[in-house]
C-alpha cells in the first residue's frame, strides 16, 4: 500500500522489479511479464493538485522497450505516463470522497497483448495509534527480513509460508481467528495490516478479514470445499503514513473437505438388456453416480451393490454388480424371455468406501430387459388341415394353417416360413405367409385337372425366418399333412388342333364336303352331348352339321376374295355341350386356296395419251390377273382383228413377258379418243385370253410432248367430281336468277293489276309511271284529299293551302285559285263542284298531271253526282295553248298532244 504524506510532492517508489530468489537450492526464476501487484492500495492527501505525482505503477516488460503502452480508465482525473507515474489532472479533495477505484491496462502494441491491474484510491485519516490486543494462542506469521540497504538489491526468502487448514461447514462462533500476521517493525512504530485477494476484498468479498493493528487473520462465514476449495491470500504491512515497510507475503488457505454429500446417481432410471438364455458373466450395463466430496478422501470414494431383484426368478442372485465400477453382468443360467422378460434390480451406492455405518448412500433403478433369440419354433395346432378347390381355378386359397411361437411376435424369431416338402411334384400349389395372423396360405397357381387327380395331400413344414438357437431343434409339430379335394366342374369342350389347316384348290362348287371339324369333351365323368354352330364365316361359304362337325360348301371358295389373306380364309366354329351350366368353346379352321387359273388377264393402264405426230411416241403396257404364277405371266399380247383400222393405224411390240409397246403405225392420227382391243393371253394350263381395251386420247402436243388443246387441260386439270362440282354451282345459279325474274314479273304484274277510276288510255300516271319518274320525293304524297271528301262534312280549313307544290315543280306562272264549296243541303252539287275543280286544274300548267287526277280518286260517299265519263276535259280547255309542254322534254309530250287537242 502507497501512502503520500501531506504537503509531499514527491511519490516513493513502491516495489522493487527484478527476479526474487526462492529457497536456497533453487534456480531463477524466468522473466514474466505483468504488473508487480494485482492491486496497488494508495492512501490520497486531502488535498490533491493539478499536476501532481500521486503513484507509480511497476510493469515488467521482460525486453519490449517502447513496446508497452500505458493507459488509465479515468483519464478525465488521472493521466500516467510510460514510466508508470500517475499524476492528478485536476485539483480535487479526498476527505469526503469514499474509496476509488482504478484500472491500468497495459497493452503490447506489437501483438496486442493486455495486462491489467487495479489501483484503489483511498482517502487519508486520522488515526491514533491504539495498541492491538494479541491472542496469547494464536500462530504467528511474520514478515521476513530484508535488506534495506538498497531497494533494488535481490531479496531472500529464508522460510516458506506452510498452508492453513480450515474445516469446511464450522459452526463457529465467527468471526473465527485463524492465524496472526506481524513484522518486525511493529516494535519501533505503528503498523497497519492488510490482506487482498478473492474472498477479502475481491469476490466472494467478506470472507476472511483482519484486524489492522493486531494483524489478526479471521475468517467470517463458514467455508464450502465444493465451492471454493482453496483461498490464495495476500498479506501487506504499512505505516500509519502508507508507506510499505514489508513486503507482500503469500497466505494459502485450504478448505479441509468434510462428508457432507450423497452419492448421486447421473439417472435416476437405467436401461439395459440381455439375450436370453445367456451364460453366467455375460455383460448387461454400467451404472454410475458421483459425489461431491473429495474423490482423493473416503469422503468421495464410493462402492456399489445390488439391494435387490424382482422377480427372483429362476433365483434371486440372476445378476452382480462390480462394486467399484458399478457394471453389472449375468452370475447365474436360466434367463427365458418367455417367462421372464424384465427384471428389476434396486442399486446402491455408498460413500467412505462403502461403510455401511459412516458412509452416506442413496439409490436407482435399473431395468433390465431379457431380448428375444429364436428358441422357440414354430408349431402347428393340428397335424392334418383340409381343403377343396374347383378344377382350373387359380389364385385360390384352399387352407389357412395356423401356428403358435412362444417368440416375441413380430420378430423375425415369430415371423413363420412355410415350404411344401411333398405332395406336390408339378408345383400347382405355393404357401405365403400372413403377415399379420403368422398363418399360412395354401393357394392354387397351376390349374387343377379333375380328371387327372380328384385329391392332393401336401407334406408342409414351418419354420422362422431366422434359424433356431444354438442347441434348439425342430419338433415334430412343426410338419403338418394339408389334404385337398378337387371338385368337378364342367369344362368348356375344345377341339383338337385348333387351329385346323386344310389344303384345297379354289373352285370348290357349293355342296361339298370339306372336312369334319369336331370338339371334345374334358369332362369324362359326365354323360354330355356336344352341339356344333357357325360363329364366323366372312364371305359365307361353309356350313357345319351342329351333330357331327361335318363342314361343307354353300358357295364357291374363290382364292381372289377379299376375304382371303395369304391364300388363307378362316372361320370360327363354336362347341358347346348340355352341361350345368353349359359350357363351350371355339375353334378355327383355316383353308388354304391352292390357284387355279380362273382369272383372265386385264390390260394395265386402262387410259393412255398420245401424240398426233409420234417423233417417237409409244405406250408401254402390261397385264394385271388375279392368278398366281404359274397361271399368270408371261402373257402374250395381239391386237384385235376388228374394227380393221386398229391393224391400220397401230402395232404392237411384245417388250417381255409381262409387258408390250403400243404405238402409232402412221405418220399422223387426228386428235380424239380411241379404244383400241388387244388381247391378252396368260400362261396357265389351259392358258385363258381376254380382250381388253386400251382407252388412248390422241393429242396435239407441245415441244415437250405434253398436250395443249382444253381437253387436255381440263382432264389434267380437274377430275370427273370437280367438273360434276361446277356444273352443279352454274345450274343453281341459273335457277336463282330465274327465280329472280319471275318474281320480278310477278311485282310487275301485280302493279299493273291496280285499277284506276279512269281509262287506261288517258291514265297519265300510268304513261310517267312507265318512265320510272317517282317525282320529288315523299312530298309528292302530300295531296289534299279534302277535295274528295263530301261536301257537306268537309271544313274550310282543311282544304289545301295555296302555293304549296312539289319540288320538281316549276313555278312559271302564279297558282290559280281553286274554287271554293261550302257546304251544301243536297249531295248532289258534288257535280259541279267537280266540274269547277276540273276547270280549274286544267287551267293550272304548274301542276302535274298526276297530282291533279288524284284529286278524282274519292268521289265522296253516297254521291248523286252522274258518271264522269261524260265530262270531257279536253273540250273545256281546247282554246288554251300547251305548245310549251313539249318543251318539257318527251314525257310531256303526249300530255300536250292530249291537251292541245291533237287527233292522236
């Protein structure tokens, strides 16, 4: 501990550096770097200033020189500089402060390496100098001497500090006192003692203390070993100044360890197996615990054994347990997992080396479980099973055998394996396993023959899929007899060879017999009749006798038919007999055609074309017959004899067997169609002949050879459905527009059948009608029918206004003034009013003719008026002039021939 006395501006130095030297007979110890001390205890002046040297720090570098770079936690107040001093960076007092703490770190700027160490800071106080009351009993430590005559000078232990004993768990009474620490110098003048160290001023702090002035070490709490089971302490000695008067002395307090803990299990539950029927000494499992206390003392060195055994079966001692490592292993025979399949031992472990009178003990569970071994074979529950099956039936199952096994099920020891070891020569029969009931299953795979044996009896053994233990053989009951009845059935009748080939010649005539096609009966046990019929027969020509299969004719068999492949026709032919139910069954029977010649030969191609002028141009040709060889080729090729003019104008040249040349004999042919006769003679026995005709288009031709003229073009061009195509589309559209015109002629007629109330003759609507003049429009409707209405209800404002025309009119004179009626008692004034009207329209150029007749189509209801075929309105107006009317162009002609009073 640093101490700086008042007023004292310069800081002693604490520690000496360099290397101590252990007892005698020991050699130097090597360099290390780091602080001197863990902790530097610095009593502070009440006063400190700015700038002054509170304390210096000591770091061991071991060589790195300028290497190590000081720092402070608290620079705001502390700074330190590389040679360790501490100085104040501000002015500050100490009286009133409690006890400050700091840290200097010093790191290695090469390798980054950090060393820390704490200072704590204290405030100075005033204290007087009591003498310490010293226990006349307790051991003493003392500081040893050193030299003082130079601080730097290597110091000399001359005795070591034993370690102190404490018990762990003292009652007490604390404090307790455990040793005194004094110096030499306490003689001369005061002192004050001190310890550092985890469990006095570091964490866990409390535990030790000393008194400062008697140096009595005490501990405070009781200790606990499995805590903290060694105390490394150290001691200081200053003066009342805080100047160090001794150096630190290392104290070793050691926990003494008492039996205060139980041995404890790691599980509380263990696990293990064993096969059955194991030998003695066989390994099961291992059980440990630990204890707390010290394993070097009794007080940790524990011992096993087993307390019991449940169940004690076959004996109670099935099991040890090697009481040191706690393994346990078999010590006696007879583990069966059948009748033992778990035993439970209760162990217990003892601490002092198991005394059973100190030690402390606790206790687990192990469960041991004994495993399966195949021991047990399988065994039937009966030594004869049975079962039937209808013949040719497969995939049937026909017995289901039963086994027991003692073996843990569902093991491969448990799981059985069936094998037929007799019985059963050709394989119809196989035995799979269920996997759930172990059963096994008897089923058919091969068809079965009533006929050939109506009973099986199969020899079957089971076994495991895993072989029996060591030592266990198969028992009788592990073969059983399986006795299967066959039951009849009835049997589809089959016929033999199916199918059935016969060889005939073509031409066969209708009512032949063929052959006999019969089917027989599998079922010799049973009185059945068999009955035959027809199922297919493509082209018709067999018949077959439902009594005796005897097949004939009703056609001739031709080898050319379409339904003949590969000189081969079939027909299926079915059998069927009277059983319950009844059964049946098919056959074929095929007919090899042998060739005859029966096919005359054909000239190939039918149609050819040709030239008009040959340079040269020829027509090869060949023969198509239906025959075969040798009834076909080589063919001989003649033109016909008639007409005369087919020798005339062309010849053929026989190219080889199978083909000819057909060419034109002179110069020129003129272009047509010709069908020219040639006869063709094939080379069978009794050769046939055929004349056939070559259909030849006789063409001008191009540079080329090719055709030119529109025949050529449309037979190239379009086939015979698309030319049938257009002429159909040309005749419905004929008939469409014929449609259209009778139509037409009809909407004329029906126009011209509407009767107007005066001659055809002087219609004039009907003469502008014929030029297709409507006028101007909708306004030409715009007529006022009120003239026509009966006088006597017609109002005066319906009559038509004055000046109002069509738009074509034109308006080369003023509009004259229509005469005006008002109503009248008598009808018969409609005459006059008429004749007005008529008058006055006859004056009017401007209006149109059609216009003014209209004026006539209502001649009112009732009218007593005479007919008016007797006014004559050319008459009235003869003396006026409608010369310009013709120059109204010619449609206005006749009306100014009508009106100006001509002879026409």
């Amino acid at each position: 501990m640093y101490s700086l006395g008042e007023g004292s501006g310069l800081f002693l130095l604490a520690f000496l550096a360099g290397l101590q030297i252990a007892a005698e007979g020991r050699g130097t110890l090597p360099c290390k770097p780091g602080f001197s001390e863990d902790v530097y205890k610095v009593v502070l002046p009440d006063i400190t200033e700015k700038g002054q040297p509170l304390f210096n720090v000591r770091f061991f570098d071991c060589g790195r020189d300028g290497l190590v770079r000081l720092e402070c936690s608290n620079p705001n107040d502390f700074r330190i500089e590389a040679d360790g001093v501490i100085y104040a960076v501000r002015s500050f007092q100490h009286s009133t402060l409690s006890t400050l703490n700091l840290l200097i770190t010093a790191t290695d700027t090469t390798t980054q390496q950090q060393w820390v160490t704490q200072v704590r800071l204290m405030p100075s106080t005033r204290t007087v100098a009591v003498p310490p009351v010293m226990s006349k009993d307790l051991k003493e430590i003392a500081f040893p001497s050193r030299n003082t005559a130079s601080q730097l000078k290597r110091m000399k232990r001359d005795w070591v500090i034993p370690p102190i004993n404490v018990p762990e768990n003292s009652r007490g009474p604390f404090p307790l006192e455990l040793v005194r620490i004094r110096s030499d110098h306490d003689k001369n003048r005061s002192l004050r003692y001190s310890v550092t160290g985890p469990g006095a001023d570091q964490p866990p702090t409390g535990i030790f203390i000393i008194d400062p002035i008697s140096g009595e070490l005490s501990v405070n709490n009781p200790l606990d070993r499995e805590h903290i089971p060694t105390f490394h302490l150290r001691a200081h000695a200053v003066d009342l100044n805080g100047n160090q008067v001794e150096n630190p002395i290392d104290i070793v307090i050691n926990v003494i360890d008492m039996n205060d803990n139980r041995p404890e299990f790691t599980h509380q539950i263990w696990n293990g197996t064993v096969p059955e029927g194991s030998k003695p000494g066989t390994f099961v499992m291992t059980v440990t615990s630990v204890d707390k206390d010290d394993p070097r003392t009794g007080n940790g060195m524990l011992r096993y054994k087993i307390l019991s055994q449940n169940p004690e079966s076959p004996t109670s001692n099935m099991f040890t347990i090697n009481n040191k490592t706690g393994g346990i292993i078999t010590v006696a025979a007879g583990l069966d997992r059948e009748k033992v399949p778990q035993y439970t031992l209760i162990i217990q472990a003892t601490d002092m080396e198991g005394n059973p009178v100190y030690g402390l003990s606790n206790t687990a569970t192990a469960v041991i479980r004994v495993t399966d071994v195949n021991d047990n074979p399988p065994e039937f529950a009966a030594e004869t099973f049975f079962g039937e099956v209808p013949e040719n039936r497969v995939n049937v199952i026909v017995a289901n055998l039963t086994v027991t096994d003692k073996d843990q099920p569902n093991t491969q020891a448990w799981n059985a394996v069936y094998k037929i070891t007799g019985g059963d020569p050709t394989g119809r029969f196989s035995v799979p396993t269920d996997p759930t009931t172990n059963e096994g299953l008897v089923t058919v795979v091969k068809p079965i023959d009533y006929e050939i044996s109506r009973t099986y009896v199969l020899m079957v053994e089971a076994r495991n899929e895993v072989p029996l233990a060591r030592g266990i053989h198969s028992p009788r009951q592990s073969t059983a007899t399986v006795s299967i009845r066959v039951i009849d059935v009835n049997e589809s009748p089959y016929f033999e060879p199916n199918p059935k080939l016969i060889k005939l010649e073509e031409g066969v005539m209708s009512e032949a017999t063929l052959t006999t096609f019969t089917a027989q009966d599998p079922d010799r046990f049973m009185q059945q009749s068999i009955r035959y019929s027809k199922l297919s027969d493509p082209a018709n020509w067999l018949r077959i006798d439902p009594n005796t299969g005897r097949i004939t004719t009703i056609a001739v068999l031709d080898r050319e038919s379409p339904f003949v492949r590969n000189n081969l026709y079939n027909a299926t032919f079915l059998a069927s007999d009277n059983g319950v139910p009844p059964a049946s069954g098919t056959g074929t029977l095929q007919i090899y055609l042998l060739d005859i010649n029966d096919n005359a030969p054909k000239v190939f191609p039918q149609e050819a074309e040709i030239c008009e002028k040959p340079e040269p141009n020829a027509i090869n040709i060949t023969a198509l017959d239906g025959d075969l060889n040798p009834n076909a080729g080589p063919f001989a090729f003649e033109l016909a004899h008639r007409p005369s003019d087919v020798r005339r104008n062309w010849t053929i040249t026989r190219i080889s067997g199978d083909y000819a040349q057909v060419s034109l004999k002179i110069g020129f042919l003129e272009s047509g169609i010709y069908e020219i006769p040639i006869i063709i003679t094939d080379s069978g026995n009794l050769p046939m002949s055929n004349t056939s005709y070559l259909r030849v288009k006789v063409c001008q031709c191009d540079i080329n050879g090719d055709c030119t003229d529109q025949q050529h073009i449309i037979a190239a061009g379009l086939g015979t459905g698309a030319i049938i195509s257009i002429l159909l589309c040309i005749i419905i559209l004929l008939i469409l527009v014929l449609l259209f015109v009778v139509w037409m002629k009809r909407r004329d007629k029906e126009r011209q059948a509407k009767q107007l109330l005066i001659d055809p003759e002087d219609d004039v609507r009907d003469n502008i009608l014929k030029y297709d003049e409507e006028g101007g429009g909708e306004e030409d409707q715009d007529y006022d029918l009120s003239q026509l209405q009966q006088p006597d209800t017609i109002e005066p404002d319906a009559i038509k206004p004055v000046g109002i025309r069509r738009l074509d009119e034109r308006p080369l004179h003023p509009e004259p003034q229509y005469p005006m009626r008002s109503a009248a008692p008598h009808p018969g004034d409609i005459g006059d009013f008429i004749n007005e009207g008529l008058k006055a329209a006859d004056n009017d150029p401007t209006a149109p003719p059609y216009d003014s007749l209209l004026v006539f189509d209502y001649e009112g209801s009732s009218s007593t008026a005479g007919s008016l075929s007797s006014l004559n309105s050319s008459s009235s107006g003869g003396d006026q002039d409608y010369d310009y009317l013709n120059d109204w162009g010619p449609r206005f002609r006749k009306l100014a021939d009508m009106y100006g009073g001509s002879d026409d």
